[in-house]
C-alpha cells in the first residue's frame, strides 16, 4: 500500500501532538520570532532541577492567550523589541514538585541567586509557593521583553522568579531605565487583554481566560 506525503505529514503530526489538549496551541507555530528559555525545563531555576512534567521546551497556552500575545508581539516589533517566555501552561505535577521542594527546607542550593532575603520556611506564607497555580489553566504567562537583534532581555532590576519586593512591579528602587523597561512591559501586556500581578513584574494573565480555576495536568512536550 502506497502513502502520500501528505498523508504520513498528517499521521506524524497527529502523533507528535497527540498529548496537546483541545484549545491549546503551541505559542512558537502562532507568534513569530518569539524567544523561549523555559527554565524549568533544566536546573536553572529556584529549585535547581528540572521540574515535573517538562519535558521539551516548548510554549503551550490557550489559544486566546496566544492571539492576545500575537498582538502584544506586533506593537513591540515596530520598536525592534519582542517577547521572550519564561513559563506559560505548567502541569499540575509541576507545582506539586514546587510542594515537596518548599517543604524540604534545608534544600536551599538557589537561595542566594532567587531567594536570598527569603527563608524558605515562610515562602508558603509569603505567597511564593502554593498548591495550586493559574498557570495550570493555561493562560497566566512569565515573560519580558528582548532585544530582537542581540537577543538581549531588557534590564528589569532584577532576574526571573527573584522572590522578594525587589520583582514587585511597583517597586521604587530602580534605575530609571529599569523603572522605564518594567513600564513598557506593563504597558504593553495590560493594553492587549492581559492583567498583571502586582508581585512578580513579569507575571500576566489574560484577562477573560477560558478555563479560570482548572488545573490541567498533560506535560509539556
């Protein structure tokens, strides 16, 4: 029996994208020149392994999220600047290892490069961990602005998931060029359908999301 190539294109891709749920995409087919550095997908990240559930680097969110995304992509391009994701749907087992790893408390590797203000034991009470996570539903996104031509993150006054009031968007203790590239984040995030959370200035969800309060569990791959 004879296939076209269409038809094997078809059933290779039916199988390599079997495990993506209905009204999910992969953010890198939908926004182009996107930059992605998943960190949980290695060891550079606050728990220093690779988390639960990553298991390629790619982006998925809700569908919505990415077409809102889209937008925010065209506006910063025009300036030469664009998006680069650091998380976007996380699995649930993912936030279970974030669980076990917070209760484990004299495991501090990262402390001085995430958390060093922080003592572990109260990141439960100070909001940086918990059991469930908006971005279990698919359209809560970590991201901040590049240069496209260097590639370059633009300074926000402090790294990816650094907890403490220092990632806090209002925070006052900034460079005025940080000040400014936190603003432009925020600006250009709110004005294209997404909410921020005041804690974490790279932290956005879409407002409107179509599956608030469900906590999906596929991986990432």
């Amino acid at each position: 029996m004879k296939f076209s190539l269409a038809l094997l294109l078809t059933f290779f891709t039916t199988i390599c994208f079997a495990q993506l749920r209905e009204g999910f995409v992969y953010a890198q087919d939908i926004i182009e020149d996107l930059a992605v550095e998943l960190r949980y997908c290695n060891d550079n990240n606050f728990v220093g392994q690779q988390i639960d559930g990553y298991h390629k680097e790619v982006v998925i969110m809700t569908s919505q999220a990415a077409s809102a995304l889209q937008k925010v992509q065209d506006t910063l391009k025009k300036q030469g600047l664009g998006l680069k994701i650091f998380d976007a749907y996380r699995p649930q087992r993912a936030v279970n290892h974030f669980v076990r790893w917070a209760k484990q408390v004299n495991d501090t590797l990262k402390k001085q490069e995430y958390y060093p203000n922080v003592d572990k034991r109260h990141l439960f009470k100070k909001g940086y961990i918990a059991s469930k996570s908006r971005h279990s539903s698919g359209s809560t996104l970590d991201i901040t602005i590049i240069n496209l031509e260097t590639g370059e993150e633009l300074d926000m006054g402090t790294p990816y998931d650094f907890f403490g009031p220092e990632s806090w968007v209002e925070n006052k203790n900034l460079t005025k060029q940080q000040q400014a590239n936190r603003q432009l984040l925020q600006k250009v995030m709110l004005s294209n359908g997404f909410r921020n959370y005041p804690q974490e200035w790279w932290h956005f969800t879409l407002r409107g999301e179509p599956y608030r309060n469900q906590y999906f569990d596929f991986p990432v791959e």
